[in-house]
C-alpha cells in the first residue's frame, strides 16, 4: 500500500505541475498582450491516509501520510499594467478601478482593451468589432461620421466630435464599470471577460471618475501586467518540482521490480 502511495503521489505531482507549467507559458507567452492579467496556480495537499486518529490523552498525535498534491486554485492578477503611448486618439486607458463594456448582439463584455476606433458606420467599437458602451449603456456612434472633421475623448470619457460644418456633439460619454468581485471575471479571450457571475451588470455603468472608477486616458493603452522576472523564477521552481515527481514514479517502480524479484527468487 506503501509503494502504490507514492506512485500516486508521483502521478499527482506531474499532473499538477504540468497544469503550473501551462498557466507559466500562458503568462509568458501574453508578455506583450495588450491589458492582459497574468495568473498564478496555487497548490494544496489531497487527503491524507490516517493510521492513527488524536486522542486527548498525552502523546496520542494523530499518524497520517498525504496522498499527493492539487492545484487549489488559479488566481489572476487584476493590478494595472503599464501604459504605452500610441498617438491614436481612440486608444484608451483606464488610469484605476473599471472596465471598459463592449457588446456583441445581445452579449456584454468587460474589458481594460481600450484599442478602438470608429467603423465605417460611426460605431466606436474595438478590435472584433464590438460595439463600445457609453456611460448611459448604449452604444457610442458618431452621427454622419463621413461628415467628421475630428474626435477627442477627455478623462471623463466624455467625446468630442467635431463635424465640418463646423458643429460639435458632446452628448456621449464612454462608460466604465466597477466590478466587485474580479475574482469571478472569466476570461473570454481576446481580452474580453464574461462579468455575469460578479454581481456588476450593465445597468451599473457609469462616468469615468466617479463611484469609486477610474479616468480615462486617450491615446495611450495599458500593457500586460505578466513580470518576466517572476514567471521564469516560477518556471524554475515548477520544472524542478516536475522533475522531482518524476523521480518519485521511478524510484517506485525500482522498489516494486526489487520485490517481484524476492518473489522469484
């Protein structure tokens, strides 16, 4: 039974570590991600086999081995990244809490991807075409957007559109929300996240600046958060307990082909 533990102990050791490693090369290989957040796998002990059980009598301390490892949970480090600047007006970055709400049909998404720009309807929507949502949760447009001489977006989202003829619309304002339990944010990919199982909706949408939000900066994205220093002392670490697993199964089936070997002889 001995022996048959620390195989499984082994087997859990690379199943887990393999999963560290994946969540490690995902972080490494997002290192120029716009706005992505890097994760981190946590581990714990699986249950442990009890020979003895506690008594309160003196000196009866419970006996157990532990039957491996699992990974606990993978967290995710919602801290700003660095802004980088690019000149594009419609480049935007949010400057503290919020994320920028973009819908596609019927579906919303939370995001700190400020890379948008202006379709060719006027919509202001972001790399995958969708539509970015203003403070009063429609979707941003610019009327008659053949007719516009010039955008600008203020740090209170507010945007600026200037026509040729001369005339100026102020009434959209780009919309933040506050979520307040980022650890139930899931990832979509393309920097999107499905912020429908923490507690923020739509509705909760509102100026850049206020409830708690951030401000909004034009012409700038903000860049992953992923520390190459941090993810290749982790890969280190991680490889090494791989290794280790690994060594662990070996030296297993070493031990159980010497005890087949008793019974040959």
């Amino acid at each position: 039974m001995g022996l048959i533990g620390t195989l499984t102990s082994g087997v859990s050791a690379l199943r887990t570590f393999s999963k560290g490693l994946e969540v490690i090369g995902n972080n490494i290989a997002n290192v120029n991600t716009t706005a992505f957040k890097a994760s981190n796998a946590n581990f714990s002990d699986t249950f442990s086999n009890t020979l003895r059980s506690a008594t309160t009598a003196a000196g009866d301390a419970a006996v157990q081995v532990g039957t491996g490892v699992q990974i606990s949970s993978i967290s995710t480090n919602y801290t700003q990244g660095s802004f980088a600047g690019t000149g594009v007006v419609t480049d935007l970055g949010i400057s503290g809490a919020g994320y920028f709400v973009v819908r596609n049909g019927t579906q919303n998404f939370a995001t700190r991807n400020g890379a948008f720009t202006f379709d060719s309807s006027g919509n202001l929507v972001n790399e995958q075409g969708y539509r970015v949502l203003g403070s009063d949760g429609s979707p941003i447009v610019a009327a008659n957007y053949e007719d516009v001489a010039s955008v600008s977006i203020g740090s209170d989202g507010l945007v600026s559109i200037f026509y040729a003829d001369g005339t100026t619309d102020t009434s959209q304002k780009v919309g933040l929300l506050k979520v307040p339990e980022e650890s139930k944010l899931m990832k979509m990919g393309n920097s999107l996240f499905d912020f429908s199982a923490t507690g923020a909706a739509v509705t909760d949408i509102a100026e850049a600046g206020t409830s708690g939000l951030g401000s909004i900066k034009s012409g700038v994205l903000e860049q992953s958060n992923v520390d190459l220093t941090d993810q290749f002392s982790n890969l280190i670490t991680t490889q090494r307990s791989f290794q280790a697993g690994s060594r662990l199964i070996t030296v297993s089936d070493s031990v159980l082909e010497d005890i087949v070997n008793l019974k040959r002889n």
